[in-house]
C-alpha cells in the first residue's frame, strides 16, 4: 500500500468537501438509499464501462458479487487514463474518483451521455463505499485504493479518501481496461445486500441495448464448496434480439423483427419492431440506455413517425389507413442524445422536445427504406391486415363500453354491488383494497375505516387477461368491476382525474394462488391502465407471516428475517402461529397488521415490478409451450414479482 498521503492542498479540499456532500444527502445523487439506491452506485460503474465499450474501445464487461457484500466490475477498453491532469495536478484515474461529475460521461466524442440521476459518476460510488480499489491495466497495472472513514480527531465521516496517489506496480501485463471493487457502506445503506435478478435483468437489457457486446456476471455468494453462479449475455441482433426476446411465448406475425437505426441533428435513433397475434402493445423505450417507461418526446415521435408511414405503406397496398399507431407486439426504441432532461413521477420520462421531430423523421425514413425492401413486403401485409383486425377489436371494445353503459345502472349497480364503498368523497384520501376470496373479503369489510377504506372482494383468480382479447377481457365480471370501481375508463380512455382512489390495493395470500393473483392484476394495470402504476397509486398489502405471543404479549413477523428478532422480543416462553391466509385472520388482527395505515407495510408497484409480472405472465400463460417450460426452469416460484420493491409504511 503506497505511503497515506497526509497534506492536502486547496484544491485537494475542495474536491474532498464534495464527496462529503454525497455522504450528506445520498438521495440527491442516487434517489434513495433503499434497495434502488444501492444497486444505483453498482450501476454507475457498470455505466462507465458500457460508456468504453460504446465508444468501441471495449468488447467485454465483468460484473462479480462477493460474500463481504462488495462487488467488482472489470472492462477491456483502454484503461482510464494514468498521466497527471494538468489542471488538477492528479491523475485521471483519482479525477474520475474524487471529482464529482467526472469521467467518460462528458467528453464531447461519443454518445454515452447520461443525464438525471444517472451519470452522476464513479465518484457517488466512491464516497458510499466503506472502501474502493481501483486497477488500471495499460502495459503494466496501475494501483489506487479510497476509504470512507470517521476521522478520529473531529468524528466526521470522511468519504472516499485517497489512499495514497496512484501507484505504478510495475507489474507487467497484457490485459487492457479497467477494474472497479468496491463495498457499499452498511452506515449509509438500510440494505446492501446486492439483488442477483435485479442485477441479471439490468445487464441482460444492458447486453441487448450494446449490440455484441458481451456481459457476464459471477455470484460468489454460494455456499462453501460450490461453484458460482454465472450467466453471460451477448447479443449479436442488439434490439433485433431484444424484440424476439419480449415476444418469447407470443406467436409473432412474421419470423424476423424489423428494424433501423440512423442519426439525426446529434441524436442516435435505433428501433426494432415485432408485430404479433396479441392485441395488446408493450412499447420498451431508452435514453442513453436508461428505460424511460414514463414515455415522454422520444416516445411520442415514434408513435406519430409510425403512424404516418404505416398509413402511407397501407395506402400503397390498397387498404384503409387506421389512425391509431399499430404497434400489436413488442417495439423497443432506443435513443442517445446530451444534456437529456428527465421527467415525470419517478423521473422516467424525457423531457427534451428538441427529441420528437428527430425521432418521427428517422421512423418514417425508417419503415420507408423498409418498404422498398422486397422481401419484407409480405411482412408489411401482415401488418396493415393486424390493423385491420385490431380497428374491428377496438369498434367492438367501444361497442361493448356502450352497451354496458347504456344498461349502465342496473349493470354498473350489480358489478359494483360487489364493492363495499367507503363513504369520503375524497379520490386523494381514499383506497380500494381489491382482497383475494369472499372470506378474506368479508374480514376486510368488518376491519376497514368506512370513511376511507373501500373493499372488492375477488372470487377466485380473476380471469387471465393474457390469453383474451379486450373485448373477452371487459366480459369477465372480476375484471370489469374493478374498472367501475376505480372509475377511471381504461386503456386509451382511462382518465387519471376520474380516479375514484388514490390508493389501489391487492391483499392476496403469499401462497402460490396469492402470487398469481398478484401478477395477472398487475399485468391487468400493466395493459390497461399503466398510468396508475407510474403514478405510484397501486400498492400491495402486506400481511403477517407469522404471530410470535404469549400470555399478553403480541408481536407479528412480515418475513423470516424479522421473525428473529420477534421472537426475541416476546422472550422466552413464546409461541408462533404461521398465517397461511389472509382468511385466518380476526377482523382486528388485519385491521392492525395490514390495513391501518399507522400500522402496515405496503410495497408500492413501480413500472419494472409490473413489466416483470407482465413478461411473467406472458411466458406462463401465453401460448408458446417452450417458452412456459424455459421461463419455469428460470423462475421457481411467482415471488419474483417482489423482486427488488422497497418496502414503504404509508
Ligand atoms: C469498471 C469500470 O470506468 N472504464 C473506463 C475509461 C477510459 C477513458 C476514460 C474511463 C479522462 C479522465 C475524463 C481512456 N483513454 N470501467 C471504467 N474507461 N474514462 S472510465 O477517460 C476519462 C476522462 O477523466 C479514456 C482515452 N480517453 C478516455
């Protein structure tokens, strides 16, 4: 270890003061230091080494978790840069760790930008890890190591301090790039074990969005004796690849996705088309690899882009044109621009208007170019004829929403009839809680505050809505009083400031028929009504695992981990029911563990869950056999829906 360096000048301080900056409000850098945020400076690693590979330098990435809780992350690109920055009199390699907003992300050459939360560099990282060590290998292997520690004398937490300056071991090597290991600091953290599918998922999408590049990722956190866990990415069809993937267990219209790419005023657009059976979109859209589910100016020029040329491509093989974009399948577009504004309620949205036009004049130029294309002229048949089909399923959908309206009291009055309503008039204060069995239901009736709490019971599983169309779909009772319950419409109609809740929800068992329920709403939410999740209104309940008592003591445990330390605090002499349904609970243990809002934990769906139970849903429950037999090997159990939701008491 080089000698500590003990003087610090000017300069030095100044760029120290801002690390503590990070340490001192961690949200602002990384949104939260729950489970996102953790694996949020894991990513702003990950993120500079795809920035190298981007910029063609590097072919290979490497992510590892390790028992201790760090993780390291390695490229093969050039290595960062060695020599002493002019202005700083430091290294780049300490410039990219000590210095806020440093590194690859900015220089002007490339496309890998990222802006919002993301990018804000490897320095966040440095300041929230207990320690980093960093090697460069550029002919031989560079060395630097931080620490993240109280200083002894004044007690203030002292974030990413240096080591010493980088050192030249002089060790000869013939390996190129860079390698990161750091370990995220426990004080800063609430959790910071590191989520395997949370990280799997990220560089699958991230393997997808850097055509060939490839991504491997190590789990060493296995037992003694046993080998890693490893699963490697690279894919040479880039969102050619993506596409195929999102319509694994769907039957796609023609055996290749479509797709284009092309550079306009300095923004990179690049998208790929599937079209399919299925009547219903799922538009996957990115900035500089970000996902943008919130949509936002890239997502509204594609759509109109689309729209206008397929008109023009149905015009020119003598069909009707149809107004709405025809996009029945899976469809990523991916776009790389600067100084990208984020948007939006969980800041997923893009906010740059300068991005629309762009991206609607490469589309149309795009499915032009792919017209002329005589081996892909069946294909654009295929897909004017879906239009066709899909304009009959929407007329009749609307036909089937007036008939029920036309018979809309009666109608509405026994579908709803179901629904004990809540007697507040207040959309902002109000909640549906939709509970799984008629027992579990009647129980919810007895514990709810009528003044705010309204209960839908669901029979059984609501019908799947994967396998049906939107018309099949609005005849399942469960489904469609739901829709009247929330009061909102649904799909193109639905109309946020109709709202009747501003809280959606599910109580289900944690069984398997618990999960399954889950899914198939979310992925109901997911179709139908995507507003409502991105807007953060649906939530779900969390009941008890388990009750730890004795004589007059009673605790209740939502999970094993939290059963320790109940059962230390009931002390000796304690017993443990295990709940295994909502239905075995009196009226005021629910009230008290899931529904008061004093009292109770609920998880509140963001877009990724709901996607992940969607593309869950779609696997088990489409119609492709090989991919249901693929997707259960993969996933054991439905609990993947919890993947990596933060925990809230709201
Ligand atoms: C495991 C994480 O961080 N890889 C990186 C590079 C390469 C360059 C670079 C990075 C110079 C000083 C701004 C090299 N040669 N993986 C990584 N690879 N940063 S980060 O330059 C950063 C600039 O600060 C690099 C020529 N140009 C750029």
């Amino acid at each position: 270890m080089a000698e500590k360096q003990t003087h610090y000048n000017a300069e030095d301080i100044k760029i120290l003061e801002g690390l503590d900056a990070v340490r001192l409000r961690p949200g602002m850098y990384i949104g939260s230091t729950g489970v996102k945020g953790l694996h949020h400076i894991l990513w702003e690693i990950v993120d500079n080494a795809i920035d190298e590979a981007a910029s063609g330098f590097a072919t290979r990435i490497e992510v590892r978790l390790y028992k201790d809780g760090s993780a390291s992350v390695e490229d093969n690109g050039r290595g960062i840069p060695t020599d002493i920055h002019p202005k700083t009199g430091v290294s780049g390699v300490e410039v990219v760790f000590t210095q806020l907003h440093a590194g690859g992300k900015f220089d002007e050459h490339n496309y890998s930008f990222s802006g919002g939360l993301h990018g804000v560099g490897a320095s966040v990282t440095n300041a929230l890890s207990e320690w980093l060590r960093v090697e460069v290998y550029r002919g031989t292997v560079f060395k630097m190591s931080f620490r993240s520690y109280k200083d002894p004398k004044t007690g203030k937490m002292l974030s990413g301090i240096p080591d010493g300056h980088l050192e030249n071991t002089k060790q000869k090597t013939d390996k190129r790039g860079t390698f990161v290991h750091f370990k995220p600091d426990a004080s800063v953290f609430d959790n910071v074990a590191f989520n395997f599918e949370a990280v799997s998922k990220r560089l699958k999408e991230l393997a997808f969005l850097n055509k060939g590049l490839e991504i491997a990722l190590f789990d060493e956190r296995v037992p003694e004796g046993k080998s890693p866990v490893a699963v490697n990415y690279k894919f040479d069809g880039g969102l050619h690849d993506f596409a195929e993937y999102l319509n694994e267990g769907k039957t796609p219209l023609y055996q290749e996705p479509i797709g284009y790419k092309a550079e306009r005023d300095g923004i990179l657009i690049e998208f790929a088309i599937q079209h399919t059976t299925e009547f219903t979109e799922s538009l996957f859209s990115f900035v500089n690899n970000i996902p943008t589910p919130e949509g936002g100016y890239h997502e509204t020029g594609f759509r109109t882009g689309l729209t206008k040329s397929l008109n023009d491509v149905a015009r020119s093989l003598g069909a009707l044109k149809d107004k709405d974009p025809n996009l029945l399948g899976a469809a990523i577009l991916s776009v790389k621009m600067k100084n990208v504004q984020f948007e939006g309620q969980t800041k997923t949205k893009l906010g740059n208007p300068e991005a629309r036009v762009p991206v609607e004049s490469a589309t149309v130029e795009g499915i032009a170019k792919l017209f002329e294309d005589k081996k892909l002229r069946s294909v654009f048949e295929e897909i004017v004829k879906k239009a066709q089909g899909a304009a009959k399923v929407r007329i009749a959908a609307r036909q089937a929403k007036e008939v029920a309206r036309a018979k809309n009291s009666i109608d509405n009055l026994t579908l709803v009839g179901k629904l004990a309503s809540c007697t507040g008039k207040k959309p902002e204060l109000n909640e549906l809680f939709i509970v799984e069995g008629d027992s579990a239901g009647g129980t919810a009736k007895q514990a709810r505050m009528r003044q705010y709490q309204a209960i839908l019971p669901l029979r059984g599983k609501p019908l799947n809505v994967e396998k049906k169309r939107i018309d099949q779909v609005l005849a399942n009772e469960e489904i469609r009083t739901i829709i009247s319950a929330l009061g909102a419409g649904y799909g193109s109609d639905f109309n946020m400031d109709d709202l009747k809740f501003h809280k959606v929800i599910i109580l289900s068992d944690a069984d398997q028929d618990g999960m399954h329920i889950r899914c198939i709403l979310l992925t109901f939410f997911f179709r139908y009504m995507r507003e409502l999740i991105n807007n953060g209104n649906v939530y779900i309940g969390m009941p008890p695992l388990y009750k730890v008592y004795k004589k007059d003591v009673t605790e209740y445990a939502y999970d094993d981990t939290e059963l320790q330390k109940k059962i230390e605090i009931v002390g000796k002499g304690y017993q443990i029911q295990r709940y295994k349904g909502l239905g075995e609970m009196s009226a005021e243990q629910l009230w008290e563990t899931t529904m008061d809002p004093a009292r109770r934990n609920l998880i509140q769906v963001n877009i990724e869950d709901a996607a992940e139970a969607e593309q869950m849903v779609t696997a088990l429950m489409g119609d492709r056999v090989e991919a249901r037999k693929e997707f259960l090997a993969q996933n054991a159990n439905f609990n993947k829906v919890d993947t990596f939701i933060d925990r809230v008491n709201i």
